[in-house]
C-alpha cells in the first residue's frame, strides 16, 4: 500500500510536471508496466483528479482542467525556488503580481511540513528586493504567450512599433525572454515571413490564440542570447524588427579594482571590467535607470558617470540638488 501511494504521488508530480506524456514516458519514469499506469490513473481519477487520456499510438496522458487546484508536490529544493520567486517577484515588472505574490507565499508556507516551513518563512522575512523602473505588463498576456510557447499554439495580438505604427501580428511564438529590466516575446511572424522580437510592454491588445501551430527553435537554440544578440543590433544601428529602440546601457568609472567591486554588484544587473590598475567600469545589463546611480553612490568610492549623456545629466541634477541641500542644512544648524 504504501509503495503504490508513493508511486501515485510520483504519477501526479510527473503531470503536473509536463503538459502531455505518454503512457510509455510515464512507465519508464516510474519503473513499471503500461498496465501499472493504466490502472494509477484510473486511481486519481476516481480522487477527482482530471487525467484526460488520448487513445492509440499517439496518444498520451494530460492534467486536465479540474474545479479545484490538485496538490503542489514540491521538493526541498523546489519549495525554497519557489519561495524566493515569489518573495522576489514584488520587485518586476507584471501588473499587479506584488499583492498576488504575498499571497501565494501565505498558502505555501500554511501547506508546508514544519521543516520546511521554518526555512520558507525564514526567508520571507529576512528578504527583500529594490523595486525596479521601467514598464508594467498585463500578467494575463504574460501567461498566455507562456502557454502558446509551451504548446506550440498560434497567437494574434495588435503591437506598437518603436516609430508609434499600430500593427496586427500572427505568430507562432517560440519563447518569452525576462532581461532584468522587461519582457520579452521572441515568435516566427507568419505574415512577414521571418523572426521577430516584441516587447510585452507594447502588446496593446487581449492575446487571441488562433488553434494549433508550428513548434518552432529560435535560430542559434538560446532564446535568451538571441533576443540579447537583438537588443545589441539595434544599439548599434542594426535593423529593427518587433522590438523597438530602448534606451542605452548606463556605464559609471569607478576608483576601485574590478574584483573589489564585481563582488557588490548582482550578475544579472549589470557587469563590472577592469580599466586599468585601480580602476574598473560598471555597466548595466539593460538600460540606464536612477537605481543605478544609487547603487554607484553606496559603493563609497570616487566615480565619474561616463555615459549616456541623460545619466550624466541626471547624475550633475542629482549631485546639484544634494549639494544645495547639505549647505541648507549646515547653515541652518
């Protein structure tokens, strides 16, 4: 009894884990026969789990849309990535997800074993995150081009161009990118017959899906390096596709080794080279934003805000104003 409960567990967690396996993945995973398998899903269906199965060579094994969410079945590792996901996800850019992140990170914790419990919450209130500038989008296209990725579905949707030109696109999308700054769509475009990128920010209608398409690899196999590789053409005055110019990297000379300061600086944020002995070069991963020179401030270290010129603009305001400030304040002291 207690092997076939685990195995039954197993079975759930393996279709929660993929939308679609067939009888024969599942038999192997699980070490057991194809009858094992018939006869496990004929167990959670009759405890109301919906496993929709479709018959014949092809045909495979799907979690389908139930009245109620199944149990999460999650590991160690897993529980602790999901609860710094969702601790973290106050900080993006996705309509709405701080309050919905909070509250899913109280349901997590109330299901958890104590163990783990402890650790989770451990976590929650021990962490935190900056809030990060730049463009909010709708957390419904966000999940539907997700699906339409995952099931190779079709999709139309109304796009705003870098120039402010209303389009209509068809796509079969192949990935959805986060740079650390925005969202996003990386999709063969049916109607111009080659790949394009898109902004999630721009997308400024519903998402329709448009019924099955084409399973599609973005060229070079990487979705993430290939919408980098994109974002750098255009900087450098390639041509355009769905995307849009943005605004350029930040870069800051900083009075300290680069292996003082790479340390300080997160990955995904920004990189940090040497420029010579004593000094090194900080530049953002995406564009410029305020954070940055904040970040550049609590360094506690010379610097000297190289470019682009609106950060230097920005920088000489910023630097003006608390100038002015301090010697309000020493004269009124």
């Amino acid at each position: 009894m207690i092997e076939t409960s685990a195995r039954l567990l197993a079975l759930l967690s393996l279709l929660q884990m993929r939308r679609e396996w067939t009888g024969t993945e599942l038999a192997a995973r699980l070490e057991v026969g194809p009858r094992t398998i018939r006869r496990d899903v004929d167990k959670l269906r009759s405890l109301g789990y919906p496993v929709e199965a479709a018959p014949g060579v092809a045909g495979g094994y799907r979690l389908g849309n139930g009245a109620e969410l199944p149990p999460l079945l999650l590991d160690d590792q897993e529980a602790i990535a999901v609860a710094v996901g969702l601790r973290t996800a106050a900080a993006g850019q996705v309509e709405g997800i701080e309050e919905n992140s909070v509250r899913a990170l109280a349901k997590l914790e109330q299901i958890l074993p104590t163990r783990l419990r402890r650790r989770v919450s451990a976590l929650s209130h021990a962490t935190s995150a900056f809030q990060l500038e730049g463009p909010r989008i709708d957390p419904d296209a966000l999940a539907t081009l997700a699906a339409a990725c995952r099931d190779a579905q079709r999709v139309r949707f109304s796009y705003m161009t870098g120039d402010q030109r209303d389009t209509r696109r068809l796509l079969d999308p192949a990935a959805v990118v986060y740079s650390g700054y925005r969202w996003y769509l990386a999709g063969f475009d049916l109607d111009r017959d080659a790949w394009r990128t898109f902004r999630l920010d721009r997308i400024t209608s519903a998402v329709r899906v448009e019924g099955r398409g084409q399973r599609r690899v973005v060229p070079g196999g990487d979705p993430a390096a290939y919408i980098q590789r994109q974002i750098r053409g255009r900087r450098n005055g390639g041509a355009g596709d769905g995307a849009g110019a943005e605004p350029p990297p930040g870069r800051i000379r900083l009075h300290a080794d680069a292996d003082t300061v790479r340390p300080r600086i997160p990955a995904y944020y920004g990189s940090v080279e040497a420029d010579g002995a004593g000094y090194c070069i900080a530049t953002t991963n995406g564009p410029w934003n305020r954070s940055f020179l904040v970040w550049a401030a609590l360094l506690e270290v010379e610097l000297e805000v190289l470019d682009p010129t609106e950060l230097v603009d920005v920088a000489q305001a910023t630097g003006t104003r608390l100038s002015a400030g301090a010697s309000a304040g020493r004269a009124g002291g």
